[in-house]
C-alpha cells in the first residue's frame, strides 16, 4: 500500500479533509465514515484515521475527484479542534469544576474584524469549483465542435500540438506544427513539474 497524504482545515460546524491521490476517480475508491473513525481504501491505497472529536455521521459526505478526496465531516459541538487525529497513546478525557463566582456583567462580545466566517469561505469555495467545472465544460465543448468540424489536418496539427506539449499548447496549423516538435509552454508565472 502507498502512503497517502492528507490536509484538513475547519469551520466551526465543518472538518474538511483533502485526501490527495492522483487518479482517484479511477482507483475503486470507498471511504467510510464512522462517528470517530475515517477509512479510505482504494487500489493500492489505504488510510485510516482516528478522529479527535465525535462526528455526525448522518451529515457528513465526500466527493471523489480527479486528484483528490474531499471528505467534509459535521462536527457534533460548534468547537475548534486542535488536532484532526487521536494523539498516539493520549486518552480522550474532558473535567469540569464549577465553583461559585460574585456576580458580575456580562462581558460584551465586539466581532473582530480579523474573524473569518469559515463556513462563508467554504461555500465560496465550492460555488468557485462549481463555476470552473461549468466553464471547463463549456471549453471542452468548444473544442470538441472544432475538431469534429475540422478537416483531417486540423484534426492532426490538434492532437500532435496536445500530446507533444503536455497539454499545453493546442493548435489548428499543421504547417506550424507538423515539421517539429511542440515545445511544452505552461502559463506564465508557472513551471512544469512532472507528478510521479
């Protein structure tokens, strides 16, 4: 089994887990989700994790994507976790004492403008990723109409162009493209690293 690596973030309701596996749309993935317990099997991939704090099973869900998975976990109390996993031999105990305080005003709570609303940066985020995907879409069917209403060449200067540059060129001139190699031009301010 490969290692698999993980991030998580939260809100004050939400724990979401970015599972990175390359190809996990094509890897059988299943993930379970347990009221403490996450575990994520898929060919070749294992990962299981304790959780540090109850979760509700019942409104919690994932996502499988092309490179990652997306586990967003309800928490049961509206609290900071400090950690997403069990320590390693540390028990789970939570004390109180209650003493008896004179009485005083109740302080009053300003908002600070430093305080993010994580739920509001959440769903931004999604309703982000719903747009791209929708104009990702739209692109793929822009050309797809061009190639199908291409001629052989055009059809041969776009699939030469593609594959040779990684995918990041794609052109319709076979004169330009057929007498050399496509050279491989990533955006500006990127650089291409290849993911093993």
């Amino acid at each position: 089994m490969s290692s698999v690596r993980h991030d998580w973030y939260q809100s004050e309701q939400r724990v979401v887990i970015d599972v990175l596996v390359k190809n996990a749309n094509n890897r059988n993935i299943s993930v379970d989700i347990q009221p403490n317990h996450v575990l994520i099997r898929g060919d070749d991939i294992e990962l299981e994790l304790d959780l540090a704090h109850e979760i509700d099973t019942t409104k919690s869900t994932f996502k499988i994507m092309t490179v990652k998975i997306e586990i967003i976990l309800q928490k049961l109390v509206g609290e900071r976790w400090s950690s997403l996993t069990k320590k390693e031999g540390a028990a789970v105990t939570a004390t109180a004492s209650f003493t008896s305080l004179p009485q005083q005003e109740p302080a009053i709570s300003l908002p600070n403008k430093n305080d993010k609303n994580w739920d509001r940066v959440v769903k931004d985020a999604y309703e982000k990723e719903e747009i791209e995907k929708d104009e990702a879409k739209q692109l793929n069917s822009l050309f797809e109409k061009i190639y199908n209403d291409s001629n052989p060449e055009v059809r041969r200067a776009m699939n030469k162009s593609f594959v040779e540059s990684g995918g990041t060129v794609l052109s319709t001139n076979w004169n330009e493209v057929s007498t050399q190699k496509v050279e491989m031009k990533p955006p500006t301010g990127t650089e291409f690293v290849p993911w093993e």
